[in-house]
C-alpha cells in the first residue's frame, strides 16, 4: 500500500453477522440487500487508525476507495507554498478517494487524509469496486446519489467561500461542521469540531487573524469555547437562532 500508514488490521475473515452492523453505517451500503452487503465484506480490510494518522498521500497511486466505520478525517492539499488546505471533512459514514473510480486518465489520490480521530477505516480495491458498481445496479445507484449530494455540497461551499464576507462565511462553516458533527442522540450543548483555528481559517479560506477576530466575537456572544485544539459550540439551539432568526 505504498505511504499508507495503517495499524491493526483488521481483514474481513470476521464473520459477515459481525461485520454487517458495522457496514450499515456507511452511507451507500446501508439500504443495500443482505446479499450483495455480504459479497462486498468479503473483499473489505478494516483497519484502525490513531489521532494524526495519514491513511494517503496526495498523488501516491491511488489503489483503492475509503468508508469510515468511526472517528473523522480531512482531505487536504497543498498550495504552491506548501502550506495545508483542508478541502473537506468526512465523518462516519462518508466515502473518500473515491474520484479514482473508472478514472482513466489519474491513477493518483487527490488530496492526503488525516484523522481528526481516533477511528476505523474500510479499505476496498478500487478494481473489485469498480466490478461491484458494473454487476449490482442497487450498490451503482446508492453511489451515484452519495457523490451527487457530494457534489451539491461542495458546489455550496465555493458559492459561500467566493460570495459571504468573513463573518457569515465563518458562521455558515460552523453551521456544516457542527451538523456532521453533533451525532446520532445528540443534546444541544457542547457539540465539538475536532478542528484548531489554523485547520479552520483553511476550511473557510481566509486567514488565522481573521477567523480569530470572529471567535472572540462568538466566544463574548457565549456560542463557541476554544478547548484542546477543538472548537465548541456552547448551545446549539442559541447558535441556530443566531443564523436563523426565528428558529
């Protein structure tokens, strides 16, 4: 596998009652028929990952497609000077490195992914996926509808970036991560982004000092707390009716 740093694997000998609950999970396989779920295990490698871990390397041979089982990562790439941009943030559930399907023309990753936590990743050889797509016309169209609402959003995040001022933009962005973020049975208080403001000002593509000056406006409003190298939104509730009034 290259530059790919896994550790504790985790191959799919377990048994397919072991493993389906975990692969419900991810977006595009949990309506799938228990049929074609357990044709896909069979040909998956688990692996867990720590906090900090890169799972791949910008422009290293793109071997295959990622589906995370728990934790979150960010995809990132870098400008001219060599500085990190964070393109996007994947949480449980979501897909990465899967722009390499039938590309014939790059054979290469397009951007690193990093935890942001401590989790688990599904490994899945971009050929055997690739069959997979060709011969279950179910497992196509689920990812047909994963990467257009994908698509949707990232078209929605250039419309913010090049169109808001600061202020808006960092809110909007708040908004986004906090709604991956805040989970399944979640309460309105404390929801964290497991991003600095360095990470952040990236997100939003403006600068650290700008996104700073937003903060501490937040932060004396009581909506955000900065703890750990994590960004917290106090009360979500108090947050929603800030962006949308009357909510």
């Amino acid at each position: 596998m290259g530059q790919l740093e896994r550790i504790s694997p985790h191959l799919s000998m377990i048994p397919f009652a072991e493993m389906e609950p975990f692969m419900r999970k991810i977006e595009i396989f949990k309506n799938l028929p228990t049929s074609v779920l357990a044709g896909i295990v069979k040909r998956t490698q688990r692996f867990e990952y720590k906090k900090g871990q890169r799972i791949i390397v910008e422009e290293s041979k793109a071997e295959g497609v990622f589906f995370i089982l728990a934790g979150s990562v960010k995809l990132t790439k870098q400008n001219e000077h060599g500085n990190e941009i964070i393109v996007c943030i994947k949480k449980r559930g979501d897909i990465f490195a899967e722009a390499c399907l039938f590309n014939q023309k790059n054979n290469c990753y397009p951007a690193t992914a990093v935890m942001l936590e401590d989790g688990e990743i599904v490994f899945l050889n971009k050929r055997e996926l690739e069959n997979e797509l060709l011969s279950q016309p179910e497992l196509a169209i689920e990812m047909i509808r994963y990467m257009s609402e994908q698509l949707q959003d990232f078209t929605s995040t250039l419309r913010d970036i090049a169109l808001l001022d600061v202020y808006t933009k960092t809110v909007r962005t708040l908004e986004k991560l906090a709604e991956k973020f805040r989970g399944e049975g979640y309460t309105r208080h404390n929801i964290e982004i497991p991003l600095n403001v360095q990470e952040f000002a990236t997100v939003v593509g403006v600068s650290r000092e700008s996104i700073s000056r937003v903060f501490s406006k937040l932060k004396k409003d009581g909506l955000i707390d900065l703890r750990e190298r994590k960004i917290i939104i106090l009360d979500w509730c108090l947050f929603c009716a800030l962006i949308k009034p009357g909510y």
